[in-house]
C-alpha cells in the first residue's frame, strides 16, 4: 500500500504540482513577520510606566529608572532619515518653527536647569534649521540627565514637552505617521513629567513675570527695566524727530534756489514729506513712551 502510495506521488502531473506549491505560497504570509513591528509605537510600555510612576512615588531611584525609559522612548521616535525636517512643507516647517519656541522660550535654563536649559536651546535651533540629525542626537541625551534634575526642573521639562508636542499634533498626518508618533510621545511623556510634585521651600521668592517677543532666531526678553530703557529711547527719538521738523519748517523757502520748475515742485514735494515723516515719528515715539512706561509698571507690579 505505500509503495501504491509512492507511486501515485510521482505520477502526479506538473499541473497539481504547481497548484501545490501556489497553494503553499499563498500560505506563506501567514508565518512571515511584517513591517507593521513599529506600529505598536511602545505606548504599552508608557502605560505601565504611568502606573508605576503613581504607584512608587515614594521611591526616587524607582521614579528616575521609569523617567529614562520615557525619555529614551522619545529620543527612539526622533530617529529619523536626516533629510526628514529639510523635507517637510513649508506649513509644516512653521509648525515646527513654533514647537521650537515653545519647547525654548523664555527662562529656560532657570527653569529646567543650565544643563538640561542650554539642551532644549540647541534642539529648538536644530528644529529652526530643519536639521533633524542634530535634533536626534541632543535628544538622545535626555534620558542621561534624569538623575540631575529636581522635580521642579522635571515638571517645567513636562509642561515644556506637553507645549511643543500639541504643536506636532497639529501638523496633521505626514509620511508614514511620524510626526503623530512624536506628538503622542511627547505628550504622554511631558504629562507624567509634569506630573512630578513640586516642593517649594519657605525662603524661595517667586520669579517675576517675563514675557518674550520673537524675531526671527532673536529671542527679547520683556522686563519692567527693559521696557523703562525703551521708553527713555522712545523719548530720545521724539525729541531729535520733534527738532528735525523744526528745522526744516524754520527754513524760508524764499531762500532756496531751484533750476527750473521741475527742480521746484521736487523741493516742495520732498519737503512736505520730511515734514510729514518727522510729525509722524514724533506722535508714533509719544505713543511708544507712554506705552512702554504703563507696561513697564504692570510688569514690576507683578513682579512683586
């Protein structure tokens, strides 16, 4: 009966052979793995985390093991192709221009500390130039510094996180999802930052308020001093404006000669525009001056 078995095996036609192999190869998918490895993008780990982050609080060499992996699945997500930023939309690179600034503003490197400060500075220039190696290489240095930070310098880090990662979440779908990626990352990783308890000592004053106003890679500062010194250049500015259109006015125009009459109506044009220009800054400079010198008392108020 095998060997009748056997011989039935190889008389089989080519045909049968071949729809057994098809058939076999139609199977094959079953058993390969497929790209789809990255889609579970590590969030499982970020909610077991979020649960030993609540419960062993009271463990620090516990909390700040928990910290590295979150920031070490951050650096992970950052890891892209190097054209990646360069590539991107010119909306989408205003997008990330903003996650920058809000990632950097303002006193970072007292809140966050002079380490950690002057890293976040480095990557909100390395998303303002679109340079998405750079960008992973300083964020892949994160997780390194959890053990120098203090809670406040990891809550601000959280809320700095949280800022910067609704930014990537409103570029919306691009790529392959990788920006989304970030964002759910970030987002979830600057909550449980955030979330760290602050202690606040009875000798610590608070910090006045500052303000800042962006130009471009300029970042100012708004202080109550700063905006006192505007004023004063305000008032300076008004004065020679004020004294530049006095000048011009106390000049007859009996004593000025002109070649012809085109000449003349030339003179006559450019002197009531330099008029108008002078007026104008001298009102626009009282303006600024009153408004710098109010603002400057509300930020000193408050600063107090």
């Amino acid at each position: 009966m095998a060997t009748s078995s056997l011989s039935v095996f190889h008389l089989q036609p080519a045909s049968i052979s071949h729809s057994t192999n098809t058939h076999h190869f139609l199977q094959i998918p079953h058993h390969i793995p497929t790209l789809p490895r990255y889609k579970p993008i590590k969030f499982k780990p970020l909610r077991k985390i979020s649960f030993a982050l609540a419960e062993s609080s009271d463990s620090p060499n516990s909390l700040d093991s928990d910290l590295q992996i979150l920031l070490k699945e951050l650096s992970d997500v950052f890891v892209l192709p190097a054209d990646y930023f360069s590539q991107l939309p010119q909306d989408l690179r205003l997008d990330l221009n903003d996650a920058a600034f809000d990632l950097s503003k303002g006193t970072v490197k007292d809140e966050c500390g002079e380490e950690l400060g002057e890293i976040l500075l480095n990557i909100g220039r390395a998303w303002e130039q679109a340079d998405t190696e750079t960008s992973a290489t300083l964020v892949s240095k994160l997780p390194l510094l959890v053990g120098s930070l203090t809670n406040s310098n990891k809550s601000a880090l959280g809320k700095r996180l949280v800022s910067a990662g609704m930014r990537f979440q409103s570029m919306g779908q691009y790529g392959q999802g990788e920006l989304q990626m970030i964002a759910k990352v970030m987002i979830s990783t600057g909550k449980l930052l955030s979330s760290s308890p602050v202690f606040e000592t009875a000798n610590e004053e608070p910090k006045p308020e500052t303000r800042m106003l962006k130009f471009g890679d300029l970042q100012v500062e708004l202080t109550s001093e700063k905006a006192y010194i505007g004023s004063v250049i305000g008032i300076v500015f008004g004065i020679l404006s004020w004294q530049l259109s006095q000048g011009i006015q106390s000049i007859p125009e009996s004593s000025l000669q002109y070649a012809n009459d085109n000449a003349l109506l030339l003179g006559k044009s450019l002197r009531v525009a330099l008029l108008t220009m002078s007026y104008l800054s001298t009102i626009l400079s009282a303006f600024a001056t009153l408004g710098l010198v109010l603002y400057g008392g509300q930020l000193k108020s408050k600063g107090k």
